[in-house]
C-alpha cells in the first residue's frame, strides 16, 4: 500500500485541481485518508462538495495530486499487463 504524508508534500511543491478531482471520484476517503494521514471527514466533505476543491489547503492538494499520479501509473501498468 502507498503512503504519502503531509510532510512528503515539500517535496513536490505542485498541486492539480483534475488529478485530485479524478482521486476523490475512484477512492474512496477512508482509503485516502489511511494513505495520506488527512482526516477521511474533510476527504468526506470535498467529496460531497460541501468544500470546494478551490478552497483546499495547499500541502493536502499536492499530497492528493502525487497520490493521484501514483494510483494512475499503478493502472496504466494493470492495463499493460492484461495486453
């Protein structure tokens, strides 16, 4: 299981509204929140659009938007494999 932490979000200093759109809508927040350490309740709400995606924190943004990256390169490499 990949784990990204809030602290490994310095190390990546870019943050993408459509990556982390695209997570929110193929995980679920209590997977996300085991992986990311941010609470699965303000996962939830995003969700929900409770929270606008506009109005995310900044260090949660880019640890969402590397999850993000992660998880479609873990499909992409399903995909080759099934071919």
């Amino acid at each position: 299981m990949t784990t990204i932490s809030q602290t490994n979000a310095s190390t990546s200093t870019k943050a993408d509204k459509d990556e982390v759109k695209w997570l929110l809508e193929n995980e679920t927040a209590y997977r996300i929140s085991q992986q990311t350490g941010i609470s699965e309740s303000t996962l939830a709400r995003h969700k929900k659009g409770n929270s606008k995606l506009g109005n995310m924190k900044m260090d949660n943004a880019i640890v969402l938007t590397k999850l993000a990256k992660e998880k479609r390169k873990e499909l992409a490499k399903k995909a080759k494999k099934k071919k």
